[in-house]
C-alpha cells in the first residue's frame, strides 16, 4: 500500500531522494479516494468553537480571509474556500488518512486539514515551512510546484517540501487534503524548558546586598547584582532525559482548543478493544511516556505494552488489563484519552 501511496518507491527511497528535497507527484496514489465527509459535514465542522477553520476568498488579485466558528456559511460562491484544520480529530475516516503517513515519525505528523474550493477558489502562491502531503478528493485542482504544472483528481497525490512555492486553484468544485509535519522551532522549545524549570522550581535565592554603600551613578546596574543573576542562570542545567522530557510534553501537549470527552463505558478490559483517541497523541523514550502533555514512567514490562499501544494505536484490553497498567488505562479512558471498544 505504501509503495503505491509514493509511487512505487519505499518509504527509505522516498525519504532519501524527496523528503525536504524535491517535490513528489504520484497519480492514483490512492485509487479509490473519494474523500471522508462532504461539503454539508465541513460547513458543520467549521461551525465549532473546538474547531479552527477560515474562509479565504478571492477578488481580482486580492484574497480576504476570515476566520471561524462560522454559524452560517455559503459554499456556493466563486473563488471561494473553506478550510477546515484537525479535521482527523473528530472524523475517525480522517484519522485513519493520516495514520497512512506514519512511515515519518508520530512526533512530526501534525493534522490532516481539509479544503472545499468553488470553482477559482485557493489561498493564493504561498510558501509553507513545513512538509505537505495534498491528496486530492473528489473535484479536480491545478496545482504549480517550482515551475511545473500538475491537474490533480481523486486519489491523486503531491508532495511539497518546505520552502518551496505552490499555487493551486480549483477547476471545478473540490476538495484537497492537507496532511502536514510539525517541527519544533528554536524559540518554542526555549519557551517549553522555561516552562518546565518554572514547574520544577527554579533555583530560588532572594538576592541581598548587606553591604551596599552610596552610589553617585543610580541608574547603573550594580556589579553584584549581575553577579548573582549570573550565578543562578550557571545552576540551570539539562541533559538528555530534560531535553526528551520538555520535547516529549511540548509536542504531545494538545492545542488550546482541543477538547476531551470523559469515557462513560465499564466495560472489562478483557473484553474491549483499547483504542487511543484521535486527539490523542502518546510518544515515548526509554520507559518515560508522554500522553497530552503528560509524563508516566512504567516498569519493563508494562513498557513494551504501552510501546506497542503508542505505535499501532491500539491494542486488545486482554492484554492491558493486569494492574498496575490497568488501573492506567482506565484512568486514560476516564479522561477521555482512549475509547473501549467491543470486540467483534
């Protein structure tokens, strides 16, 4: 399934010779792709404050932009598209898109965003800086890639690597779908160990100056108190377990937005199907666990269960359902982190 999905190369050609390299046009890639939900379920999404969505239309050469919840929206109109992010969060056919691109790591997939355009209808030439796979549903889209021109229909797939321009515009009423990585940026990950220190407790020492004596320049920063901020910054330290552990939670933490619902079901363990919810995001390194900003550290052998739950996102509750791990799982399941399904 894979090699068709790129075209007839594995995913360690593709990765060798595209990813973040060269842009990656595979007709029929998914040949009987017609789309997960219509223009009416968009529209319905789009209407949500759990649910990030614009509306971009074009006028001559200009392109205006609002931005959701829309309470009521017209998908008729020319030069028109909605785009709707995360829509594998609340549509599982979505999820299920997404989880075809796992031969990139979990921590890079970000969401699956999916666009309804009227005839004429794009965001404009744009430069994204992250990787992006566009799958094309149902509708036709011209798309132009570094100087190269495709036209797109059902199944179809195009990959765009960051920093490199695209345009597509819709020739007839369709759809596209996004699939898009993350990676963390400098500042963002300075931002999170900031945070992690804070909630660990920074170094803490209230700075004193018993012996200070008459300045004649009082608007200059004392030597000693530079001194002892210098002091306390040399006490910060990380190491490899603090970078996994403030990367770990930053990227499994979940957007402001996103909302959980606590599971309900009592159903045993030995008789469900343990599955993580689409929101959820549960990365691991060595026997620490991060599941939506949260960090568990398990024993050996509960560690390779919850390993094996985090890669194929889910797994028979049989074999969860020893304590401690299934007291654990039935503390997700409240929370509304996975869902217990009846097994068939």
């Amino acid at each position: 399934m894979t090699l068709r999905l790129l075209g007839g190369l594995t995913p360690r050609t593709f990765l060798r010779r595209h990813w973040q390299k060269l842009p990656l046009f595979v007709r029929g890639a998914l040949p009987a792709f017609r789309g997960v939900l219509d223009e009416h379920a968009l529209a319905a999404l789009a209407a949500r404050d759990d649910v990030e969505s614009r509306l971009v239309q074009r006028s001559g050469k200009r392109w205006n932009t609002a931005y959701g919840p829309f309470k009521r929206i017209s998908l008729k109109k020319a030069n028109s598209t909605l785009l709707v992010s995360g829509v594998n969060l609340h549509v599982e056919a979505a999820d299920r898109l997404l989880r075809r691109f796992e031969f990139v790591p979990q921590a890079r997939l970000d969401d699956v965003m999916v666009s309804f355009a009227t005839r004429g209808g794009g965001v404009g030439p744009h430069v994204d800086s992250y990787d992006v796979f566009l799958v094309q549903g149902a509708g036709r889209r011209r798309w132009r890639v570094g100087g190269k021109s495709y036209v797109v229909e059902a199944g179809d797939l195009l990959y765009v690597p960051p920093g490199w321009r695209h345009d597509g515009v819709a020739l007839e009423p369709c759809f596209t779908y996004s699939i898009g990585f993350r990676a963390p940026r400098g500042a963002e990950l300075g931002a999170a160990f900031l945070d992690w220190l804070h909630e660990r407790g920074l170094p803490d020492a209230a700075y004193r100056d018993p012996r200070l004596k008459p300045t004649s320049r009082p608007a200059q920063i004392p030597r000693e108190m530079i001194r002892f901020a210098q002091t306390i910054m040399e006490k910060v330290r990380s190491s490899r377990a603090d970078a996994s552990a403030v990367l770990g939670q930053y990227l499994t933490t979940p957007k402001p937005h996103v909302v959980f619902r606590p599971g309900r079901s009592r159903r045993p363990l030995a008789r469900a199907q343990v599955q993580l919810d689409p929101k959820t995001q549960l990365l691991y390194c060595g026997n620490r666990f991060y599941l939506n900003g949260e960090c568990t550290t398990v024993g050996k052998r509960d560690s390779a269960l919850l390993k094996e739950l985090a890669d194929r996102r889910q797994l028979p509750g049989a074999r969860l359902a020893r304590a401690p791990l299934g007291d654990l799982v039935y503390d997700w399941h409240r929370a509304g982190y996975l869902r217990l399904r009846s097994l068939r």
